[in-house]
C-alpha cells in the first residue's frame, strides 16, 4: 500500500511527475483480494458507488476516474487520453502506487473492454491480473416512476 493513501477514502493519487492526479473511491480493507472497478466511457467511478458497500465485503475495491473523467485530471494535451495512456495509468496505480496483484477486474461497456483488452496485454498487469468481467452498459442510477419517460 503506498505510503500516503488511506485505504478506505476517496481521494486523489499522483500519477505523473508533470502533475497528474487520478481520483479513486476505495472501500474495504487492503487484506482482501483487490477488485478495480473500471467505468465506461463519458462515466466515472459514481457508476459503483451502489454496490461498494456488499462488494467491500469480499474485496478491497479500487474505483478509480480515468483522466478527464471525473474528478480526475483533465490535461490539455491529446495523448493523455488513448487506451494506451489509460493502460499505463492504471498500471502505475495498481504496480507502483498501491501494489496490487492478483487483481480481479470489471470493466463496462465497449470502452471498458477495450482498457481490460489492453490491460490483459501489458508487461506488467498481464501477470498481476487473477480474473475479469465485462458489463454491458449499466443503467446504474436508480429509476423511479417519477423520471421522466416512465409513465
């Protein structure tokens, strides 16, 4: 666990010597095995905040914003927002910022897909990677009868 994180808060990581911050929900306790929660596109960590309470439970769950989603960093320069520049992000976080193995991944929707694709390819995650799972696209805000176009 790096050093400056409290393992059950939001807050934000540096990633990046040119001041980079990605934001990240944790919830449960570091023992468990590690979960990381990757959102879609145009969405944010919020997509889980329903479930961190029972998956905490089993799993020390790691949400966090990819850059320019979020609260995490919104950069100016173009590259930052690739797969590639996700991937390596994420590797970061998970290697060298909390030292995770053996990390189950879910992932949403066709830009999830392609983050855990490339996730599954990198030198260092490939091997820290334990099991995945894809979502289809959630509607993970709850609907009542009061919203509109539901009557």
């Amino acid at each position: 666990m790096g050093t400056s994180l409290l393992p059950c808060s939001d807050q934000h990581v540096p990633l990046h010597s040119v001041g980079r911050r990605i934001w990240c929900r944790f919830a449960g306790t570091p023992e468990n095995p590690p979960l990381l929660l990757l959102h879609g596109e145009w969405q944010s960590s919020a997509v889980f905040t329903p479930y961190f309470e029972s998956l905490s439970r089993h799993y020390y769950v790691v949400a966090p914003d990819l850059l320019g989603h979020g609260f995490s960093s919104k950069p100016a320069e173009q590259s930052a927002y690739t797969i590639s520049a996700w991937v390596e992000d994420l590797a970061s976080l998970c290697d060298t910022t909390l030292h995770l193995d053996d990390i189950h991944v879910v992932a949403v929707g066709r830009f999830g897909l392609c983050v855990l694709d490339a996730l599954q390819w990198h030198v260092v995650m490939a091997e820290r990677l334990r099991g995945f799972a894809l979502l289809p696209f959630p509607c993970a805000y709850p609907l009542s009868p009061e919203a509109p176009g539901l009557n």
